[in-house]
C-alpha cells in the first residue's frame, strides 16, 4: 500500500508543483545464486549505490526477497529495508516448514528524504531475529524498485 503523503507527493507532480519524478526500476538488481544466513550475523541481500538526484526530495523505494527454505521451523528473521545507512522498513519472515522447500516472498517499502548527493546506499538484508537455525534467499527473486521525486518536501 502506498502512504498517503507518498500518494500527495505524486499527486503534487502531476499539478505541476514540485519538479519532475525519476523512474527507476532496475531489473539487474539482485544477488548471484542463493545466498544463507549465518547465527545472528546480518546479511546483505541487495545493495545499489544511488546516482545524485538533481535536488533534494523524497524516494519511495519497494524491495522484496524470496526465501527457499529455513532449517528450524519455528524460527523467524526481520528483512530490513535501508536507505542512506538508516532502517526505514522492516518484515519478520517465520519459517513454518523445514521440511523442504518454502518458498516464500517479503515484500516491503518505505518514503524518505534523499540529499542531492552521490553514494546513498539502498540495501536490503536479513538476520535471524530468533531460533537457531538458517533461512537462504533465492538471488534471481529478489529485487529493489524506487521512484524519486526531486523538490519534494515532507508532507502529512
């Protein structure tokens, strides 16, 4: 679903008030083969380095990770969204089944301000937020989408 100042942003763009929105949608963005989770240790799914916007204004950004299978079932892992080094949207991902494979998808999202500057950082990771086992993500199903609106301001 998208948040309602998200939607007032967008809506402030096609009346011509704020300046034109950058459509990003890479297809590219995703890890080569599964990846694992090891203990407690956090692991990057997806990263992507930004290029500058033209000014300031805010991103919308939409992630989602695809998981095979976990090895304890009964555990759960949070999948967080960053942007700019800051956790903006985060899922918890419980393994059901270990029996084989589960797969299954998290989706998330998240609006924020972005600085007209080069080498903010989108990523997407996930840890084991309790139990003791594993969970792998499937690299070629996974993915970042943003759409940024420059000039935007944060509105209610």
């Amino acid at each position: 679903m998208i948040p309602l100042a998200f939607r007032r942003m967008v809506e402030q763009v096609i009346r011509g008030r704020l300046g034109f929105p950058q459509f990003v949608a890479p297809n590219t963005i995703s890890h080569a083969g599964d990846l694992t989770t090891s203990g407690t240790t956090e692991l990057t799914l997806i990263t992507q380095t930004l290029a500058a916007p033209p000014v300031a204004g805010q991103i919308h950004v939409s992630a989602f990770a695809t998981f095979v299978t976990g090895t304890v079932a009964g555990d759960n892992f949070q999948v967080r969204l960053y942007i700019a080094g800051s956790i903006v949207s985060k899922a918890l991902h419980y393994i059901y089944n270990a029996s084989g494979a589960d797969f299954r998808t998290t989706s998330l999202s998240a609006t924020a301000a972005i600085a007209a500057s080069t080498g903010q950082i989108i990523k997407l990771t996930v840890v084991r937020n309790g139990g003791t086992g594993t969970v792998t993500s499937q690299g070629g199903y996974n993915g970042l989408s943003w759409l940024i609106l420059p000039g935007a301001g944060v509105t209610a």
